[in-house]
C-alpha cells in the first residue's frame, strides 16, 4: 500500500473543502476502497474519511418515504429499518459477513456501484432519490454501468430517500463465498405499479426488468412471470456461471421475490 494522508472531518462543509484538494478520495465503509489500495490498484494522496459526520448517519421515517444517512452501516438499517420498510432491512442484513455489516454504509456502496452489489436494487426498485451536497438524482439517472454512476469529481452522497412499497422483497442466489449475489431481485410494488431490479447478472450493472414489472403490475403473483425469460445478451459470464445461466437465475430470484413479498 503507498503513503497516504488521512483526514476524519467533524462536518460535511470540512469534508467538501477536504475533497478539493488534489488526489483526495472519499472514504465510506472502505470494503472496496482498503482492498484496492492494498492491491496498488488505487493510490489517492488523501483519505478523507466520512464516518465522523453525525448529519450522514441515521434512519428515520417521512411521511411514506425512510431517509437513510450515506454513512449509515448496513448492520444499522438492518435493525433500525425493520419496522418501516423490511425487504430493505432484510437486504441490508443478509450483505456481507458481520464485519461487513458493520463497517460498509449505503453511501459507500451506491457510489462504487459493483454490479453484484444489493443495495442497488433496492434503490432501483424502489424509484429511491440520491440525495448528494449539490442536488438530487432519481434512481433511474444515477446508475449508470459497471462502476459507473452519475455522481461529478468531489460529489458525496448524503442520504437516500426511499418511497414505501406497498409489498416488497429481495431474493439473491449468493457466492458462497463472497455472499455477492450472482444474481439478486428486488420487487417493489406501489399504487402505480410493480418495478423490479436485477443485480449480479448484467455486465451492465443494476437494470430494470420491464417486462416483468409490466405483467406483475396486472397481476402480483409469480404466475404472472410464467413464459417470461431475460435475455442472456450482455449478461456476465465467469467461473460461477455462463450468462445463459444468469440469465436464467433472473426469472428464478424474480418469482421468489415474488412469493416472498407475498
């Protein structure tokens, strides 16, 4: 690993001013930032650590909407978002390994967007809002491919909005090892309709599986899925499995997500 200067900011204004200065990295959870670093595939001249910002931290309830702070680790949600919103709990506690849970956050996770990650799907379906220190991104628009989103050099996610389904559940068939889903669904079923988001099987990230969420949203049962097949076309093929094979576990998680919801 080389040098590196580390700064812990008390407040979000110290952590934007920190964030400005050349070679400076915001850093989360740290669950892929510390191995990378290790690896000497990433090298910033500054940590600039967001763990120490009370205002990034937290879960409460609006309204019809649960506002999660960007620095909130997933074991926290899994405690504190049961009662409102328990698919999203669920997700949270079944991420990792405890040590994961403990130390990942929400925040640190939508940023680095690994394809196989959970809580992208959950913020897809969900149609949750990216809340950031400069504005606001729909879910639709912050996504945007394999580690790739719509956040600008210096932006730092501050807090997730996300509606209250109706009904809601996630599936993951998990690396053993990992607990990375090779491919996971998330359902979420609102008033207007029915989304639902596929993670671990695209090498495009995190997608919206339309067709199923319009036969769901005419019939919220797993036998609406019936006949309906993902496309194995620019699915992700590795030593866990072909994309035939991803393509195949997207029709399966979905229905389970399904059943589960019910």
């Amino acid at each position: 690993m080389y040098a590196f200067d580390f700064v812990k900011p008390a407040t979000l204004a110290e952590a934007i001013d920190a964030l400005a200065s050349e070679g400076a990295q915001a850093l989360s959870g740290g669950q892929t930032l510390i191995p990378s670093m290790k690896q000497r595939l990433n090298a910033p001249a500054t940590l600039v650590s967001l763990t120490g910002i009370a205002d990034l931290k937290g879960v409460r309830r609006d309204g019809d909407t649960l506002v999660i702070g960007a620095a909130t680790p997933h074991a926290v949600v899994a405690v504190e978002a049961a009662a409102h919103y328990p698919a999203l709990a669920a997700l949270a506690g079944g991420i990792g390994d405890p040590a994961v849970r403990n130390r990942g956050t929400i925040g640190g996770s939508l940023a680095n967007n690994d394809p196989s990650a959970c809580y992208p799907s959950a913020v897809l379906a969900s149609g949750a809002t990216i809340v950031t220190n400069t504005r606001e991104i729909a879910a639709d628009d912050f996504f945007q491919g394999m580690f790739t989103t719509a956040l600008e050099p210096g932006e730092v996610i501050t807090a997730v909005r996300f509606p209250i389904p109706q009904k809601a559940a996630y599936a993951k068939f998990k690396q053993p090892a990992s607990r990375f889903a090779l491919t996971g669904a998330f359902v979420a079923k609102f008033a207007e309709g029915v989304r639902v988001a596929i993670t671990g099987a695209s090498e495009g990230g995190v997608f919206r599986w339309t067709e199923a969420e319009a036969a769901l949203s005419a019939s919220f049962d797993a036998g609406a899925l019936e006949g309906l097949s993902a496309s194995a076309d620019g699915m992700i093929g590795d030593l866990h499995g072909t994309p035939a094979y991803r393509a195949h576990l997207v029709g399966v998680m979905t229905r389970r997500a399904v059943a589960a919801a019910q």
